[in-house]
C-alpha cells in the first residue's frame, strides 16, 4: 500500500508542477515591437499578436530562411545581460542582436536538426545590449510554416532558474523516465524467463521497453543522419509499445476477444506503426502522429474494462493499473487541451502519464510474485509447525513397521507353498491344455479333408447340372434345327413348283410373241399392198387430172357448145386432185403405219430374247434346287439321329445328377457332423486358453505378491534402520 501511495504521489507532484508554472508571455518592462518578416516565397504573414506565424513556400536550401525582425528598449541595461527564453519551437533559430550573432539552436538546410517542443533559450551578454535593440531571428524548417508561439525576456538569474526547471522538465525528467522504462523491461524480460507460461511479462516488458525509445524524441541533442527518418523511428515505437500494452491488459485480465477483433487491432497498430516512415517532412508526421493518438484510447479503453471487470475478483490489488490509467488520461487530456486551443504548454506529460500506466500495470503484475513469496513464507512455516506431529507419527510407524516386518516374513513363507502347489498345478493344466491342442488340429485337419471331399462333390454336381443344361439347350437347338429343316425343304419344294410355273408361263408368252410376230409380220405385208394400191391411185388421179385439163382446153375449143363439157371437166379436175390429196394422205399414214410395226416388230423380237433368258435361268434354278433339296433331306435325317442320340445322353446326365445329390446329401450330413465336433472342440480349446490365461495372471499376481512382500520386508528394514538413527 506505501509503494502504490508513493507512486500516486510522485505522478501528482508532476502534474501539480505543470499546473503551477506561470504562463508564457513578454516580461512586462521589455517588449519587441515593429515585427516584420523577409525571405523567399513568402505567401502570409502574421506578426501582430501571438503566435507570430510565416507561411513561405516549401524551403530546398539553408538560404530559404526566413528572418524576423523586431526592435525592444530598454530602460536599463542589467550588468548580467538578459535572457531571451523561445517556448516550445519547432524550428531551428539563429539569434542577432543588434546584428550580432548571439547563439543557435538546431541547424538548418537539408540535413537540418531540432529538437521539437523543446523551451530552450540564448543569454544576450551586456556588452552587446543598448537602450535601443534590433532583434534579428533566422528561422528554418522543412514545411515552410512558420510559428513563434512566445518570447520571454528575463534577467540572467531567472534565465538561468527557467533553464534549468525546463531542462528538468523537457529533457531530465523524459531521460529519467526512459531508465525506469528500462528497469521494467529489464525485470520483466527476466520474469518471463522463469515463467515462460506468462506472456505477459514479455509483453510488459515490450511495451515498456518501445516506450523507452519513444520518450528519446525529445531528448536527442543531435543526429547524423536523416531527421525525418530519425522521428519516424522513434514517433513508431509509441504504436508498438500501444500494441502490447493491449496485448499485455488482454491476457492479464482475461479479456476474451474474437479472432477476427484481434487481427483487426494488430492490423491497425502496424498500420500506424507503417505510415510514420511513408511521411516525407516534419509536418507529415507531425498530422501522422496526431491521427495514431487514437490508437493509445484503444489501449485505455482495454485497461479500463479490465480493471473494473478485476475489481470484482482481485479487489484493490490492480489499484497499480488503475492510478496509472488515470495519469494516462489525465496527462494526455492536459495535452490534448493545449493543443486543441493552440495554446503554449509549460510542459508535455502525455509521455509521462503513459509512463505512469505501464509503471503502475507493472507494480500490479509484480504482487502476483508478492503474493507467491508470502505464500511459500507460509507454507515454511507451517512446516516447521507440523514438526512435532511428525515426530511422533514417526514414532507410530516404527511400532508398526515392526508388526509389519513380522507379518510380511509369515506372508513371504505362505506365499511361497502357495507357488509350489500353483506350479504343480499349472504344469498339469499345461498338458492338458496340450493333449487339447492335438485333437483340436486333428479335428481340423479331418474337418479340411472333408471339405475337400464335399467341395469335389460340389463341384461335380455343378459340373453335371451345367452340362445338364448345356445338353437340354442342346437338344432344344437340334429339334429347332430340324424344324427349320423341314420348313426350309416345303420352301424349297414350294419356290421349285414356282420357278416350273414361271417356266411354263415364260414359254407359252415367247409362243405367243411368236404369234403376235407372225401376225404382224402379215400386217406388214398388207400395209405394203395398200401402199401399192395407194400409189397407183395417186397416178390414176394424176392421169385424170391431166385429161380433164385436155378436156377443158377441147372444151374451150368447141365453144359455147362445149361450154357444159368443160365444166364436167372442171368437176373431173377437182375430183382427181381431191383424189390426189386422199393418196397422199394415205401414203403418209402407211408410211407411218409401217415404221410403227418396225419398231413392234424390234420390240417382240427383243422379248423374245428376254423370255428365252428366263427360261434358261429358271432351268438352271430348278436344277438348283432339286440339288438343295436332295441336301435338306440329308440333313433331315442327320438331325433326326442326332436328335435320337440328345434324347438318351440327357436321360444318362439325369441320372447321374441325381446320383450326384444323393452324394451331395451324405456329404451335408458328414459336414454337419464335423461341424458340430468343431464346434465342441473350439469350446473345449477357447477354454482351455482362458484356463491357461487366468493360470498365467494367477501365476503373475502370485509372483507380484512375492515380489511386493520381499519389497516390503526391504522397507521395512530401511524404514526400521532410518526410524533407528
């Protein structure tokens, strides 16, 4: 309880501290008017109250520097010089005075250094002083935004009084709280060497340790390298040290959390811890930095839900977690609120309060250890309080290790005949168990036989009822085959009588084409007499014509009295081309008469030909066919003997099935038999074997009881020999 009180004053003294220093502003008797500003790419000036803010382009060189300029008075130069005092800058300054250089702070250009949110300050010797004062500051950052939040002036013993309090708060004060960091990493590291069960003290000591690293952002004087890459790495181990600080309240407190909750805080957490090195200028992670702050809440927040969930278990032994998750809150709240309102803080405790939480979760997790030693403590002295008692119950065990030594010697001698006669005895039951055996592979042996005789018997009768089978389709096909025969053979007959038909049809067609030829033959022979006929008609016509035209002309001759007779003659001359006409008509209808029976004529000479070929074919088929048929009948009578033959190998193959099933059936009931002999047999050996097995564990436990009897006269003695000394 004084260690948590001495803690919980030690975090109220600081923020007591904070709280109490005077606010930044002018000292009232010396004031800098007529600010103005020069330098490159300037783009807003602001340098009539405080904070005086210059916004120029993005400064490339130490020549981009930007100058402010001012005049102060004094009514008395002090003998001392006077103090300028610059409150928590964020660039690198260079001080003239009455344009000589007094000091500098950080350095400028590309490679350029400071120490951010730093109160530092330069002592203006006397010597350089006068009633009237020109001030000249040469400013320089990598953003090109510029702010003086407050200038004090003070004489050289308060200079060096602010000095010092600052040094303690801005850097001391930091440095001493990274060593205390340290020490708890350390000590926790080490703690879970010894507990490798608890991961929670690696995680302590992660956490504290990262932190340590972060609270050097203030405290660097100067660095070699890039500072931009310098701050990255140190702003980064703020997110990581918040990452086991989660990690630490989560399995400290039991906080149970899915998966997929887990992942996405350690996702964030390297995300923050990532995004510091992708900025490329102080004001980069400066906003960076600002936006990770939401990280530490997490933290809080885990801490918070796990110290009042502990309440109810662990009662007021995490107060440790619960002051520092105050300091934490408050101290980042004293922060924030300067912040927010742009205001000047004296004093940064948002890395001390964060050094309160893990200060005060590591004095919670180390009265578990407390807790361990006070009980070991206990439990020793509990121990030596049962001391007398266990004399005495040393006593009563020498009494009865005595009885026992005498009752295990009569144990050790009955369990002695007792594994005689059980060995007497189980020589016996060995050769029984043997003679078993015998008839047991006997009875196998003849139970093989028979299954060899019975699967033979098996197999034969298959064999006989398979080709039973095979014979009874056999004959079937035969018998079909046969039919077909006879069916083939009616076709035969039937399609010979057809073919004899078609012969005969053939023929008396070709005789009557030879008719029909002959008839048109004399057809021929007519058209060719009317032809004849035709033609001398034409030449009658043509003689007629001729003497009714000489007829005209004697008409014409005679005059009016041959007037009548010429026109008979006119009569006779149309008549006789009337004739001529008919002839010719009648020619040409013979003429094609004539051509018509030709190709008649061609047409039945050429069917002709064609029923003779038939003829002959059919001939040479029903040749053909008297020859099929002569084979069909041979055939016939083969499958009819064949047919025979079938009829009597299936009665000889019934015959011996059934002799077959009646061996089969004897063989059954010898099988059975066997069977059922096994079946006795198996019983009789199965039991012999458990027979034998308990015989075993009978002769095993008989041997352990020995065995534990002589272990016992063993101890017994032991225990007697050390009950002696």
């Amino acid at each position: 309880m004084k260690k948590k009180l001495l803690l919980c004053a030690v975090l109220t003294a600081a923020a007591v501290t904070a709280a109490a220093l005077p606010s930044a502003r002018e000292t009232e008797s010396v004031r800098i008017e007529n600010w103005s500003a020069t330098g490159n790419s300037i783009q807003s000036v602001q340098v009539e109250t405080y904070p005086l803010t210059v916004r120029t382009g993005k400064p490339e060189s130490a020549d981009d520097a930007v100058t402010l300029s001012g005049t102060f008075f004094l009514s008395d130069v002090p003998k001392d010089g006077i103090g300028l005092i610059l409150y928590k800058n964020l660039m690198a300054y260079t001080v003239y005075v009455n344009d000589i250089r007094i000091d500098s702070i950080g350095r400028t250009g590309p490679d350029f250094f400071f120490q951010p949110y730093i109160t530092r300050g330069v002592l203006i010797p006397a010597s350089v002083l006068q009633p009237q004062n020109t001030i000249r500051l040469e400013i320089w950052n990598d953003t090109g935004t510029y702010k003086i939040r407050m200038l004090d002036f003070v004489n050289a013993d308060d200079y060096e009084k602010s000095m010092q309090l600052f040094g303690f708060l801005d850097i001391q004060l930091p440095r001493f709280a990274c060593v205390m960091l340290l020490f708890v990493a350390v000590y926790s590291f080490f703690m879970f060497i010894n507990y490798r069960s608890k991961k929670e003290f690696l995680h302590l000591a992660l956490a504290a340790f990262l932190f340590s690293i972060y609270l050097l952002n203030v405290t660097v004087y100067d660095f070699p390298g890039s500072y931009v890459l310098m701050k990255a790495f140190l702003y980064s181990c703020f997110p990581a040290s918040m990452l086991f600080v989660i990690r630490f309240f989560r399995r400290f407190f039991g906080i149970k959390t899915s998966k997929p909750f887990r992942i996405a805080i350690n996702a964030v957490g390297i995300v923050f811890i990532a995004g510091y090195y992708l900025q490329r200028s102080t004001a980069g992670l400066d906003a960076w930095h600002s936006v990770m702050l939401l990280y530490p809440v997490t933290a809080i927040s885990f801490g918070t839900v796990g110290f009042f969930k502990s309440l109810k278990t662990n009662g007021i032994r995490n107060l440790g977690i619960g002051v520092g998750l105050v300091a934490a809150i408050a101290f980042s709240a004293y922060d924030m609120y300067y912040f927010v309102f742009d205001y000047t803080p004296f004093v940064l405790l948002q890395g001390i309060g964060f050094m309160g939480l893990i200060l005060g979760t590591f004095y919670s997790i180390s009265q578990e250890v407390a807790d361990t030693n006070r009980k070991c403590i206990l439990f020793a002295e509990e121990l030596e309080a049962q001391s007398d008692r266990q004399n005495a119950i040393i006593e009563h065990i020498r009494g009865a290790s005595d009885k026992a030594d005498k009752a295990s010697k009569t144990l050790g001698e009955s369990i002695e005949s007792v594994s005689l006669l059980a060995e007497q005895y189980l020589t016996s039951l060995a050769q029984i168990n043997s003679n078993i055996e015998m008839q047991y592979e006997q009875v196998q042996s003849n139970k093989g036989n028979v299954d060899q005789i019975f699967d033979a018997i098996g197999s034969m009768s298959s064999m006989v009822e398979k080709h039973e089978s095979l014979v009874t389709v056999t004959v079937s096909d035969v018998n079909n085959l046969s039919a077909g025969i006879k069916k083939t053979d009616e076709l035969v007959k039937k399609s010979a009588l057809t073919i004899r038909k078609l012969t005969d049809a053939c023929t008396a067609a070709d005789k009557d084409v030879a008719d029909s030829s002959r008839f048109v033959d004399d057809l021929a022979n007519y058209s060719k007499n009317i032809y004849e006929i035709v033609h001398t008609i034409s030449g009658i016509s043509e003689q007629t014509n001729i003497l009714s035209i000489n007829a005209a002309i004697e008409a014409a001759r005679s005059g009016a009295a041959g007037k009548g007779f010429g026109v008979v003659a006119a009569e006779i001359r149309s008549l006789a081309n009337q004739s001529g006409e008919s002839a010719a008509k009648i020619n040409e209808i013979l003429s094609t008469m004539v051509e018509k029976i030709g190709n008649i004529q061609k047409q039945e000479s050429l069917v002709s030909s064609r029923l003779q070929d038939i003829i002959t074919e059919n001939t040479n088929t029903e040749s053909g066919m008297e020859e099929i048929y002569r084979v069909l009948e041979n055939q016939l009578a083969q499958n009819n003997r064949i047919s025979e033959t079938m009829s009597a190998l299936v009665e000889t193959v019934h015959t011996i099935s059934d002799q077959t099933a009646n061996q089969k059936g004897c063989g059954e009931d010898l099988r059975q038999s066997l069977l059922l002999l096994e079946t006795i047999t198996d019983a009789i050996l199965i039991a012999s074997r458990e027979q034998q097995k308990c015989n075993e564990k009978l002769k095993n436990n008989l041997q352990q009881i020995q065995s534990v009897s002589e272990e016992n006269l063993e101890v017994i003695a032991e225990l007697t020999e050390t009950l002696s000394q």
